[in-house]
DNA sequence: GTCTATAAGTAGATAGAC
DNA sequence: GTCTATCTACTTATAGAC
C-alpha cells in the first residue's frame, strides 16, 4: 500500500528530498554544475532515485521550478484580479505590488531561500527545455499584466509599455536572485535579512519608473 | 618572426577568431554548455588551440569578458567624472547615463551583439573563478557610482541607494542580455533592432526609479 | 603555430538483483 | 521502491609529430 501522491504536495519522502536538495544546489551551483549524483547524495537517496520518480534529471528540474512557480504565479494572478475589481482607474502600484510581492511570500514563507537564485538562473541561462517550461508557466502572466498596464498607462505607447515591463521582470529577478551581493557592495549597509522591506523598496522603484513621463 | 601580440587588440588571426567564436556559443548556449569542441569548429581552428593560446577553457572565457568589460568601464568612469565636474549639484539623469549607455554603446560599435547575452549569464549564473573577474572588472565602478548616487539623493538612506544601484544593474543586464524576449512577449510592438531608443527608455525608467521618494 | 591521437575524468541513464 | 554495477557518450587537457 503507497501512499497516494498529490502532484506538488509533500508526496514521498524520497521525492520531496530530492526536490529540496536539487533547488538547493541548483540554486548554489547552477542547472549543469548540480549533477544527479551530487542531488542524490544530498539527499541521501540512490542514484537510481532520480531516474525513477521524475524520469530524468530533466524531469527533476522542471518539478523543481514548477512547485514553486505554480502558487507564486496563482497569487499573482488572484492579486491582479482584486486590484482590476477595484472601481476607478487601474491602481498603477497596485499592478506592480501584484506582480512583485507574490514570490518574496513564497520564498518567506516556504523557507525556500535557494529558489530565488534557482530562477534568475534559468531565467537568463535557460537551455532549451527550460525555455519551454517558462514560456508555458509565464505566458497568462505576461499576458494579463502587460494588459493591465497598458490600460493603467494610457498615456504611453504600448511599446514603451512592453519595455517597462520587462525592465520591472529585471530588477524583480535580479533582486530575488542576487540580492545578496547588496550585502557586499554595501559593506553591510544594505541586507536581505527582511525580505518585505526589500520588497518594499522594489515596489517604490519600480512604480515610479512605470510612471515616469514619456518621450516628448 | 611573428606578429608582436597587443593584448586586447585584434592580434593574431586565430586567437581573435576563438574569442568571436566563443562569444557567438556562450551567448548562445551559456558558458558550460559551449565547449571547446564547439568553439574551435566554428572558429576554423584545432581543438588544442585554445590551450596554446589561452592556457585553458577558463583562460578563453576569462579574456571573453574582458576584451569588452575594459572599454565598458572606462567609457563608465569617463562619463561619471565628466558628469560630476559639472558646477552645481550632482546630476541623477547623468550619472545614471554614464552607468547605462556605455555597454549599448560598445556592443553596437563592435558589432557585439551576443556579448549582451553571455554577460547577463555569468552575471547570473558565474562559478568561481568568473565571481572573481567580476569582483575584479567591477569593483571601482560599483565603488564610484554609488558613491556619486549617495551624493546626488541626500535625502535618501545610503542603504536605499544601494539598493536603487541594485535594481538599476538588474533592469540594465535583464535588458541588455534578454530583451529578444521582449519581441515575444509585445508580438513585434516592442523591438531591440535600435540599441538607442532601448537605452533611452532605460535611462528615463531607471532615472525616475532613482528619483522615487523614500520610506514614509 | 598547427595538428592528431589519446589520456583521464565525469556525465546521465539503465539493467537487473533484492 | 531501492540498490549496485555498468554502459555509452562526452568533457578538458596534453604529449609529441610535423
């Protein structure tokens, strides 16, 4: 008798071990410098282990991200939805805090600090199975958000839009990914022991950039 | 007799082909999945030429960042200091402008268009030994610029200055390495063939962004 | 300077015992 | 489900001929 096994939840031991372990060395180390042997023995399960619960090292990989993409991208979107039922114009910083605030959560409340470098890793280094997955997992993101600035900026070109949004994706990934080496520019000045503060300073930034006049 | 090497400049026909190769295959494929196989049959060369020439892989690597970080970060602090000779207050759009559109500049005088992509990739995803040539490469430019932007936001916590810096190297290295993507994401409406009017929409974001006020 | 040939190591995948 | 042992393929580096 196994236990049965609910996609994306605790599942097997063994799976979940894995999955820990990979975002964690993925997350040190990088999609090709983590093998398969490296992530088994972290977490102290057999080589074979991989091959058998994901199929491949591919298939390791892509649970890794989906897991967590899956809930940060689904309160993106419930957080959207509520600022666009709000009566009057779209809330521009509204639309920002929907897009930005959601994987800071998850990182906070998963303790998953591994995963933010995990991401901005793929997110600029994918191969080509990775670009797939992302494209999947972001494209109702990408659509409904560029749309819903494009209406909260209606004094903008759609193009100078489309820009601003991806510029917001870069700091956004940057900061969730190598917010650490702040503590280093910084001499210590600046950290990411509080996650919501930094949030926080992303959102002022990248609103105000979002709202800064056009081109004349 | 053989052509006396000016380190940098175009040298030795094999050498400089190597390092165009290389930079075609890292920005393409990510620096551990370009090997050497690859970058010597693309450069017309023997697979042993990378080690005469340049040691090893990591030499090849190393010297394909630094061939154009060098001109990048003088053009930086040129800009930087030329801003900062100006009477009056230090100017936030010009030092923001001496951070952004050099490497725009360099990568559309050289004809560089991948170099763009390899960088936001080591950036990243660096092992290493390439944290240590970024260390390197970067460390007077981060120095003086965040000095400059301390002086030019007085009324700003110095930890929120640095954080600013943070998020305006996020957006420009997201920019510069994947703003292909954003040809996808706007169906065309959004397009990276004028480096220039890229680089401008990046200044007037990142500059209202600097400008943001403060925590309440 | 350039080449061939090969060394020495490590990757992911899998067959088959338990 | 888990394990050991092994296969095949590919990596970088280098010795030594030309």
């Amino acid at each position: 008798m196994t236990t049965p096994s609910i996609a994306g939840s605790e599942s097997h031991g063994t799976r979940r071990q894995l999955l820990d372990a990979a975002e964690q060395l993925i997350g040190e180390q990088g999609v090709d410098r983590a093998t398969v042997r490296s992530i088994t023995d972290l977490a102290a399960a057999n080589l074979a282990a991989v091959s058998y619960h994901f199929g491949s090292k591919d298939g390791l990989v892509r649970e890794v991200f989906a897991r967590r993409l899956r809930p940060i991208n689904r309160q993106r979107l419930e957080m959207l939805d509520q600022c666009l039922a709000q009566p009057g114009p779209p809330d521009l910083e509204g639309i920002v805090r929907a897009m930005v605030i959601p994987p800071f959560r998850v990182l906070s409340a998963d303790q998953a600090p591994n995963f933010g470098r995990c991401m901005v890793r793929v997110l600029s280094d994918p191969s080509q199975e990775m670009r797939e997955l992302l494209m999947e997992m972001f494209q109702e993101v990408i659509e409904r958000f560029s749309g819903a600035l494009i209406q909260a900026l209606p004094e903008q070109d759609p193009a100078e839009v489309f820009w601003r949004f991806h510029f917001m994706v870069g700091t956004m990934a940057h900061t969730l990914g190598m917010g650490h080496l702040v503590e280093e520019y910084s001499g210590g000045v600046s950290h990411m022991r509080d996650l919501d503060s930094v949030s926080e300073r992303l959102v002022r930034f990248v609103t105000a950039g979002m709202a800064a006049e056009g081109t004349g």
